[in-house]
C-alpha cells in the first residue's frame, strides 16, 4: 500500500481515539530550560523570555489563550506582523504544558518532508497539543504532497477536537486568496481567527 494511503487510513482508524486532556498544576511548574524547548521544538530564541514570566506582555494573543476552549473552537490562527507576540504566546501556551514530545513545526519544514518522513507527520497527527508556526511560509515552495500533509494533519486535529495554535503573518484576504482548497477552509473556519493591530510591534 501506499504509505500515504496507509497515512489516511490510519487517521480515519484514530478518529474516535483523542486522549484525555492532562490538567496541569501551575503551581507545580517548574522553570523552562533549554532542554525543554529543544524536546518540544519551540526555539531556543525564546527561552530568555519565557524564563522571565514577570516580564510577559498580556496581548490579544494571551488572553485568546486564557479564554479559548477547544471544545468549541478547536484551533486559534493568530494573525499579525512580525512582532506582535502570536509565536511567543503560543510557545508560551505549550511550554505551560510541558508536553515531552515534538509538539512544534514550522510550516516552512512541512513543505520539506517527503515520503519517508510521513510517519513524524502521522504521530504529530495526534499530537494532544500542537504549533504550527509561520504558516503561510510554505507557500512559494509548496508541493501538492504538503499540501496533501498539511490538509489530513488538519483534518485529523479537527475530528478529534485536539487544540491546536497557527500563527500566521498573512491577513485574512491573503489566506482566503492563496488557500481555496474547501477542506482546509472549512476546518479552519470552525477554529478562531484572532488579529492583532498591524501597525504594532513588540520588538524593539
């Protein structure tokens, strides 16, 4: 069989079997490292700020986060410039967790992946909690194959209610323009869009 055939049957297998959510003591958080983030695949970049939880801006993106339940809309796509705190809130929101497995991916690396690499794709495909960062990047150089990974991991994520975060630096004229494929935008029209002021950065 194909293997990606055999990707698809095993996400329609799997479709009933989410795991349990895991509650999280936050007064048992212990401090970020940097083998947390390498673990997980959130970069090291922002291990400075994450480790420094007094300084955190409480932005659009946290309090989407704060109030989000995934019962009821199954993924957040942050939208913004560069700058305005969608990647750090999501790296924030699955550090928080502490998942101990690969819970982050860029969208540019999924426009990389071939053949053999479809079962990293069929493991994130269940991930409980999972970051898609930069989504949008992928688009110059992507194929009908990550597009066709792109779409089951989204498909699987949205069946089994597992919350996921997207950021993007698109605008929502620019996603409904580049991304027609009907599957994908109606996944992600069940999730929560949430924009940010463009004229704002963060950085300095």
């Amino acid at each position: 069989m194909n293997e990606f055939n055999d990707f698809q049957k095993y996400c329609l297998e799997m479709a009933e079997k989410a795991p349990d959510e895991i509650e999280i003591d936050e007064q048992k958080i212990k401090p970020v490292t940097k083998k947390d983030l390498s673990v997980v695949g959130v970069p090291l970049r922002y291990y400075e700020p994450l480790s420094q939880q007094g300084n955190i801006v409480d932005n659009e993106f946290m309090k989407a986060i704060a109030e989000w339940n995934h019962k009821e809309k199954w993924c957040l796509i942050f939208s913004g410039n560069v700058g305005t705190g969608k990647s750090f809130a999501a790296a924030k929101w699955i550090m928080d967790h502490r998942p101990d497995k690969l819970s982050w991916l860029s969208a540019g690396e999924l426009a990389d992946y071939k053949y053999n690499e479809y079962r990293l794709f069929k493991e994130l495909c269940g991930r409980y909690r999972l970051v898609i960062d930069d989504w949008g990047t992928e688009y110059d150089t992507a194929s009908n194959i990550s597009m066709s990974i792109f779409r089951m991991v989204i498909d699987r994520r949205h069946a089994n209610e597992l919350p996921t975060i997207i950021t993007t630096n698109m605008t929502g004229n620019e996603i409904k323009k580049r991304y027609n494929d009907p599957r994908i935008r109606d996944r992600l029209r069940q999730g929560l869009f949430v924009f940010s002021d463009r004229s704002k950065s963060l950085r300095k």
